[in-house]
C-alpha cells in the first residue's frame, strides 16, 4: 500500500490493512518497489531480511575479532549468529541489526559527544524497526551509567529529544501507528510462565555448550571478584548486561507470550549469548594456556551441534515448490473466474490481493485492530487515535456482515477454520464450500484454505 502511495496509519485503511510492526521496513520496501516496480513486494522483503542478516552478522564478527584476534573462534560465533534467523519477509532482522549495532558502538561512542548522539540515532532505529528491539537501550544506559555519566546523560538527553521529535511528528502525519505498534501490543500481551519455561528449555537444549560456558565463565568471575574484587569489578561489558536483560525481559514479559515458539529467544538471546561464549572461550584459553585446547574442541563441537539441531539453514527460499506453485495458480485461476474486484480474501490471499489490485478485508493484522482500543486517559491524550479504534471495527464488522447476507462478495477465500471477521453461521446461510486447497504461505508453513461461493 505504502509503494501505491497510500498512509495505511489513517482509519480510511484499516482494520483492512492493519500493519502492527514497525515503520522502517515498509517504507524502505516501498521506496524500492516504487523505484523497481517488476520486483514483486515479497522479494523485496525477503531480500532486505537477508541483507540485514548479513549485516547483523558481519557486526557480531567483527566485535568478535575484537575481542579475540581470532579467526577461527570469530568464524564459529559468525556461523552460529548467521543462521540463528531464517529469512522472513518480516522486520526483525532489521531490529537485531539496528540494536546489535548500537550495543557494539556503545562501546566505542561513549569517548565523544557526536558519536553518542549518532548512537542515539541507531538506538531509535531499532524501536521503529520493531518496538521491543527497544531492549538495547536500558542495557547500554546501564553500561554508561557504570563507565561513564557524562556519556550516560548525553545518551538519555539525544535519546529523549529523538524520540518526542519523532513522536511528534509520526503521530501527526501516522495518527494511528502508535495505536497499533504499542497500545496494541500490551492489550494482546499474553502471560503463560509454563510456555516461557518450555521455551527456555528447548532453547537451551539447542545450545547446550553456550550455556555451559556461560556457567563456566560466571563462575570464574566469581572467583575473580572475590579474590580481585577492585580490578574485577571494573570489567563492564555491554553485551553481558543486555544478555541479562534481554534474558529477564523474556522471563518476565515476552517469553510468556504464545504463539510465538522460540521466535524472541532467538532474536533477543542468540547474538549476545554467542560473543559472551567465544568470549569467555577465548579468556579461559588465554588464562589457562594449553589446558584449554581441548575445551575450545569441545566448544566447537558443540557449536555443530547447535547449528545441525536448528531447523534454520535454509536460506533464501523464494521459489515454491513445484506442487505448492500448482496449487496456487490453481487458486488464482479460480479467482480470476469470479470477479475478484468483488470478491473477500483473508490470509494468506491478501498480499497477492495487494499487489493485483484486489480488495483486502484481513490482511493477517487485521483481526488485531480492535485490540488498539484504549480508554485509559494518558494514552488517549498522547495517542487520541485509540479511543476511535472501537467504533471504526464496529462499523467494519456491520459492513461485512451486510456484504455476506446480501450476498455482494462474487467470491470469498477464507482461511478453513479460523476468519475472524466473517460470522460461520451467515456465512454457510449464503455461500458454499467450491473448494478446498492447502498451500503455501510463504513463511515457511501451509495453510488449508476454503473458495466460497453465493447460493443461488
């Protein structure tokens, strides 16, 4: 939509196209698109992901290097970080780069103004990236606040004046951004601690030798600081502490929400915990000398195990599968038989939809929309928006059920089993099942889909 032009953050596009994640990646997809209009908007999307996990990656690597002039342990952590994330035509690996990068030039930003302030650019990037990629920052205030104040209050002071300034200027020209990518997030905020600690669990078990060696370092550190306590103390490293807070922000808000299987632990953890790893690795082998050949073996083992026990390494898969190809073009066939101008698409139809002119009704946000409703007062000053949220999905959903019982949609294609906007009992009281298919979604998983059309 934005490629076409149009501010999907006004209520004239939504609930249709609802749009939850950051601003970032769509404008920079839409920017492209407009430019290189043959390329279809999913390619697009892919291959920015996959830019940025190269990027992500060459960051870790080179922070890697830095710490321990060595190739081989720095080709370990590259590997494992590099295929922590598959390529999704989503904004996450766009966040990780923006916050990894701003952890690794903390490092090196807190000795001058400018490059604080240049930090503090890269910092808001992965908050408009993807809101909780926002994690970065309580962790490098934490290290400026133990290395250095003065860096601290600049950090805060550049932060705080970026971001009202962008408040500012998104809620007026985006009236309902905010709405849907932060009053949204913490009204469908889910708590089940029994699915954060499977989670945990699994996680672990697909990096078993990277939590040992973290275990192995704390407890070497905690000799340290018994025995050297001033020189050890002294010891800040940022990516430890955002390994702790990422890791406590999971156990406390965002590894409890379903629906969303090792997805944040991979985002929030993989990165940190890898250089933190090698790092101690490399200490251990630099302290200890030869004892500990066999332990950076060890360690590389266990690295091949974790990247064999994930089910990520498979890269940039554009192209379906012959069968999947089939059945969509079968799908399409029958949706162009039927006046698709008048017809109702919800996901997995709807990008399709998009880009071939159709009209949307869900695009996979959509069933989210109402959620951004708000009648807490602060929120409805600072985002007026949210109290408008109620009244406009009432009014979409009378649309909708008017459409199907006068029979207007020529053909409706709807996810079997789960469509939010469309009533079951209107529904199969004016349309019947044409068909049935299961196909691609291009996100790595199927989905059954139902064609309905009017009863005579």
């Amino acid at each position: 939509m934005l490629s076409h032009g149009k501010n999907i953050f006004t209520f004239y596009y939504v609930p249709a196209h609802t749009y939850l994640y950051g601003i970032l990646l769509p404008f920079l997809a839409a920017s492209i698109k407009m430019s290189l209009n043959f390329l279809p908007i999913l390619f697009i999307l892919k291959l920015l992901s996959f830019i940025f996990i190269v990027g992500f990656t060459a960051v870790s690597a080179f922070e890697i290097l830095r710490r321990t002039k060595n190739k081989f342990l720095t080709l370990i952590g590259a590997a494992t970080i590099f295929q922590s994330v598959i390529v999704y035509p989503r904004p996450e690996t766009m966040g990780m780069f923006f916050a990894y990068l701003s952890l690794a030039f903390s490092q090196i930003a807190y000795k001058k103004k400018s490059l604080i302030i240049l930090l503090s650019f890269f910092s808001l990037a992965a908050f408009y990236a993807k809101p909780y990629f926002v994690a970065c920052v309580p962790a490098i205030m934490v290290y400026y606040l133990l290395i250095s104040r003065k860096a601290f209050v600049t950090y805060f002071l550049s932060l705080s004046i970026f971001f009202i300034a962008s408040f500012l200027i998104i809620n007026n020209l985006f009236p309902l951004y905010f709405d849907g990518t932060v009053v949204n997030q913490f009204n469908v905020a889910q708590h089940n601690f029994t699915y954060m600690l499977r989670q945990t669990h699994d996680f672990i078990w697909i990096y078993p030798v990277f939590f040992l060696s973290i275990l192995l370092g704390t407890i070497y550190w905690l000799i340290e600081l018994i025995t050297k306590f001033r020189s050890t103390i002294k010891k800040v490293d940022v990516f430890v502490i955002a390994l702790i807070s990422n890791a406590l922000f999971l156990i406390l808000s965002m590894g409890q929400h379903t629906g969303t299987y090792l997805t944040y632990y991979f985002h929030s953890l993989a990165i940190p915990m890898t250089i933190v790893s090698v790092s101690i690795i490399y200490a251990l082998s630099k302290t200890f000398g030869r004892r500990t050949e066999y332990l950076t073996i060890i360690f590389a083992i266990g690295v091949l195990f974790s990247l064999f026990n994930t089910k990520s390494l498979r890269r940039m898969e554009t192209n379906l599968s012959p069968k999947s190809a089939n059945e969509w073009n079968r799908v399409i066939q029958i949706i162009d038989t039927h006046d698709p101008q008048k017809g109702y698409f919800s996901p997995p139809i709807a990008l399709a939809g998009i880009e071939k002119g159709w009209p949307v009704y869900d695009n996979g946000h959509s069933e989210f929309y109402k959620a951004g409703y708000s009648n807490n007062l602060v929120l409805n000053i600072l985002v007026p928006s949210s109290s408008k949220v109620l009244e406009s999905t009432n009014s979409w959903q009378e649309l909708i059920d008017n459409k199907i019982e006068s029979k207007d949609f020529s053909i409706m294609v709807l996810t079997k089993g789960y469509h939010p906007y469309v009533k079951d009992d209107l529904l199969y009281e004016n349309y019947y099942i044409y068909q049935t298919f299961r196909i691609d979604n291009g996100y790595g998983g199927y989905n059954p889909i139902e064609i309905l059309l009017p009863k005579n």
